[in-house]
C-alpha cells in the first residue's frame, strides 16, 4: 500500500498521527530511494525514534540499512530530516520492546502473533528476535 508514502511526501503525515513514520532509505544494489512507513515504538527525545522490523532481518528496508546506515525520516507534517540508524545490541532491543509492552499493552497483545508467525520463531522477554533501529537526528 503506497498511501501512505504520498501523505508523508505531501507533508501531511500528522494525519497519521506520532506513531507512525517514514523513512527514506537508499537500495543497497540499486542504489534508488526507498520509502517504508514504519510504527514508532519510541521517541525519547527530539533528536530520536525507535523502530522495530517486524520482518526480521530479512525486511528490505533493514537490509538496506546496514548497508548504509544514512537515511531520512518523515516525521508528521515536517520536512524531511536527515538521520543514522543504528541497530540496537541484544540488551538495549529487549528494554525497548519491554517498554513497548509496558505502554501498549493492547496493541502488543494482537501484535505478538503475528510477529511470532512471521518470524517463525517465539518472541520472549529476552533475546527479541525482533531488530530495533535507533534513528539518530542529524
């Protein structure tokens, strides 16, 4: 689905509102932007947001990532800001998800199937399968 990639590219993503967001990557072997909106698990301060792949590793927009960490984030009705991202040690990913599940508790509850199917493998409250990426503001 593309819609919502056009309303951030219209800088209306506050329609969407704070928990979503879009990030512009560039394609590790065709080297063209890429866009994938992505659900903000965390925004501890201005300069930060956390992400998860709920695809794992396998995800594009992950792969293309580590290939090169510089990206662009969309972020409600603002311009595009340029970013890092970085991908979270085992330790740091489990508080993340912890948190998530702490403050959304609802959501995580259908979430989690669905993660668990995709994965192929069972998510616990330690060693999360799931990757989380810390989007530094530049």
């Amino acid at each position: 689905m593309r819609t919502p990639i056009w309303i951030y590219k219209a800088r209306a993503g506050a329609l969407l509102g704070s928990r979503l967001l879009m990030l512009e990557h560039i394609g590790r072997k065709s080297g063209a932007r890429r866009y994938a909106v992505l659900e903000v698990l965390d925004h501890p301060d201005p300069d930060t947001y956390l992400i998860a792949s709920g695809l794992g590793r396998k995800a594009q927009w992950f792969r293309n990532i580590r290939a090169n960490p510089e990206v662009r984030v969309y972020a409600g009705s603002s311009a595009p800001t340029a970013a890092t991202a970085r991908i979270l040690d085992q330790d740091e990913a489990d508080r993340t998800l912890a948190a998530y599940r702490s403050r959304h508790a609802g959501t995580w509850e259908k979430l989690k199937p669905i993660l668990e199917q995709t994965l192929d493998t069972e998510v616990t409250d330690t060693g999360t399968p799931v990757p989380i990426v810390e989007l530094r503001l530049s």
